[in-house]
C-alpha cells in the first residue's frame, strides 16, 4: 500500500523521486500529481518513460492523464497547433484529428514526426498514424516497435494493429516479450484477434495477477481489439474491483455486442452499467493503490462491484462472510449477483451445520433460471432434500426430482432468520 503522507517541499519530492526504493518513486508521483509545481508535468513525464518498476510507470500515465488538460483545451482541440509550445495541448490536437477520422492531415502528422522530441507527442502521433493511414505506413510504424519509450512502443503496436495487414502484424511478434505490460497485452490481443494461436494466454495470466496495472492493460487491449473468444475474461474484467478495469471491459463488450456476440449482450443486461466518468486526482490515487473494497460494500449501488466481492468471498474460502451473505440474500436486487450469492452459501456452507437449506430451498420459484439453478447446486452441495414426494418425504438430489410447492409459501419463508448456533448469526 502507498502510504501518501504530505509532501511539502520539492527538495523532499525529488529526493524520492531519484530513490532506488520503488516505493519512494511511486510516493513522488503522486506528489507530483497533487503538487501546482511548474516541474510537475516533467518529472511524471519522465517516470513515465523512463521508470524501471511497471507500477511506477502506470501511475505516471494516469497522473498525467488527469492533471493534463483543462476543459477549456478540449473544446479548442481542432483548433491547436502542432507547433504549439505545450507538449500536453500538441497530445490534444493529435487525438483529435485521428478520432474525426481527418485523413487529410496525415501529411502533417507525419512531416511532424521528424520536429518532435516529447515521448508522450511521438506516441499520439505513431497512433494516429496508424488510424489514418494505411499499408504504406507500416515500414515506418515498425521502427517504432524499438522505441526506448514503452508508450511509444504500445502504441506502435495499437497501430500496425489497426491498419491490419499480415506483414504488420507479424512484426509485433517479437514483442510478446516486452518487459512493458501494456506493450504484451496490446500484442496479445491483436495477434489474438488476428488468429493467432495461445496468445490469449498471456491476457488470462495478466488478468490473473495482482496487480491492477496488469489488469488494466489487459483490459485495455481487450476493449481495444475485442475477439469473441475474449468474452468471458472481458466478463470477468466487468466485475473487477477498479472502475478504471470495469469501464474498459464494458467498452469491449458493447463493441462485441454490437456485432453480434450473444454472450457479451448478456453479460451486460445481466450487470446495470453506467457512462464512465472523468477521472479525478482522487480516483487515480485509489486506482494506484489498487483498494479492495471491504464487505461491507455489498450495500453499494454498483452491482458489478458486488459481484467482485461475492467472488473474492468465494475465492478466499471466507466462512466468517456466510451469515452476512445470508441476510444479504433478501436485499440483492440483481438476479445475477443474487445467483452469485447462492452459490456462495454452497461453497461456504458445505460440511457445516445451520439451516441454510431453508433459505435457500425458497429461490427455486425464481423467474431467473441463473437463480434456480444455482439454488439447486448450493442444495446438491449441503445435502439438502429438493422437496418432497406424494408421501411427504424428503427427495434428494440424487434423485433429481424437485416437488412442486406452492410459490406464495416459499417466498413468504424468504426472511426467514437463521438460528443462533454453529455457522449461523450469533454462533
């Protein structure tokens, strides 16, 4: 965890920031980002370049991207120069000519190329580049793959991606190497889309890790070059703890539900979504350090932010969380997580005593198959009966029958409170 304590002085941000100890980097910049000194810009611009550790250079990306430009900049963005005096303002006109698609002014950009010495400009324009142009662009693109400076390299990468043509795309191979993770994961995901084989691979294991700049990345890519074969680590990806991961996987998946992929239409109907918000100085300090959130957040409005912290429960074996998930089970309003939850109660419950099965037994009438069949599973797992025969006796799963009951009944038995003992509230 970083520890932001206040920095007052340049004397001691710079000591930190030509610390040995990765650390005391990362505490520099974000000092850096919440400081008004004119060396500010610079210096994060130089960890973002240049920084050994990953995480350092992730937080300088993000640091630099909020405190970059006004609102003020953005509405004149058509209108700077690309001789204007401020590398941040020349970032600004560069995204904005290749996200209006203004062919016309690859002339520029490229004549540009030669003039420009600030990394952060150089990988607009490599990125532009490659959105507006076309196969004979690639040779030039493929100098960039060398490039000193990762953003350049990524970007590079995102553009021989974009233009599509075989010869480019065989270049990014080396790269798969990259020590930089945003450079892997924009390799991955377009050789990945191109049809390459077990390059997905390497997105499953970014996803995996523990580290948010990792996951990130992958996301990023993901949302960049989405492939249907993708859908379930960009579903994973929609639940995770960081809105920066979430937002990215929801953009990935609406492009893959807009062409047709049933899957990522699904897992955006069965999660509400909301429009990304503008990042804040704030927010990217608690990107940075990756919080978990506790579980007393399963009260919060997002319901893929619960579902994260269902499959953390889960994934952690956390019996002292079963009896909140419990009582949890009459407020959840999302059939998705709700579905989650049940399946948690089985994972947990299992081998333990409590009447948990009761509970459970009263979501077999929901209308949302997702829910019956997981209160199924989580019966099958405590050795609950299903229902029971003609003669009233209890039927097993074994036997794969479930007994038909009035609807009205089970769910009037839905807040029904566990007693204390064993496993259960107040045990």
């Amino acid at each position: 965890m970083v520890t932001t304590l206040e920095i007052d002085s340049m004397e001691e941000i710079r000591r930190l920031f030509e610390s040995a100890d990765e650390h005391d980097r990362l505490r520099a910049a974000i000092a850096l980002g919440r400081s008004a000194l004119p060396e500010a810009a610079e210096m994060l611009r130089l960890l973002a370049s240049a920084d050994p550790a990953n995480r350092v250079r992730y937080a300088a990306r993000k640091l630099l991207a909020v405190m970059r430009l006004s609102a003020d900049d953005r509405d004149e963005a058509g209108r700077i120069e690309l001789t204007d005096p401020s590398p941040e303002r020349r970032v600004l006109a560069i995204e904005a000519a290749a996200a209006a698609g203004e062919s016309g002014r690859l002339p520029a950009l490229l004549a540009h190329l030669d003039d420009e010495s600030d990394p952060s400009v150089i990988a607009s324009l490599v990125k532009a580049i490659g959105a507006l142009g076309g196969p004979s662009q690639i040779s030039l693109l493929g100098t960039f793959l060398r490039d000193a400076d990762p953003r350049v390299r990524a970007n590079a990468v995102d553009a021989l991606s974009a233009i599509g043509e075989p010869v480019g795309l065989a270049l990014l191979i080396p790269l798969l190497q990259d020590d930089d993770h945003r450079v892997q994961a924009s390799v991955a995901a377009a050789l990945t889309a191109a049809g390459y084989e077990n390059t997905l691979e390497i997105l499953e294991r970014m996803i995996a890790s523990g580290h948010v700049w990792m996951r990130d990345s992958a996301a990023y890519a993901l949302a960049l070059t989405p492939v249907p074969e993708a859908v379930e680590l960009l579903g994973r990806l929609l639940t995770d703890h960081s809105r920066s991961v979430r937002e990215k996987a929801q953009h990935g998946l609406e492009k893959l539900a807009r062409s047709g992929t049933r899957r990522a239409a699904q897992l955006l109907d069965g999660l509400a979504h909301v429009a990304p918000a503008e990042d804040t100085m704030e927010a990217v300090e608690g990107l940075i350090e990756d919080r978990a959130p506790g579980h007393e957040r399963l009260t919060c409005a997002d319901p893929r932010l619960r579902m994260n912290i269902v499959n953390t429960i889960i994934s952690e074996l956390d019996v002292a969380s079963l009896a909140g998930l419990l009582e949890h089970l009459e407020l959840e309003e999302n059939e998705f997580v709700l579905s989650r939850v049940i399946a948690a109660v089985g994972v947990l419950g299992a081998g333990r005593s409590g009447a948990y099965g009761a509970i459970v037994a009263n979501y077999l009438d929901s209308d949302d198959p997702r829910v019956v069949a997981n209160a199924l599973d989580t019966l099958r797992a405590l050795g609950e009966p299903l229902g029971r025969d003609a003669h009233g006796r209890p039927v097993h799963a074994a036997c794969g029958h479930v007994a038909d009951e009035d609807s009205g009944a089970r769910r009037s038995r839905r807040s029904a409170r566990l007693p204390a003992g064993p496993g259960g509230p107040g045990g």
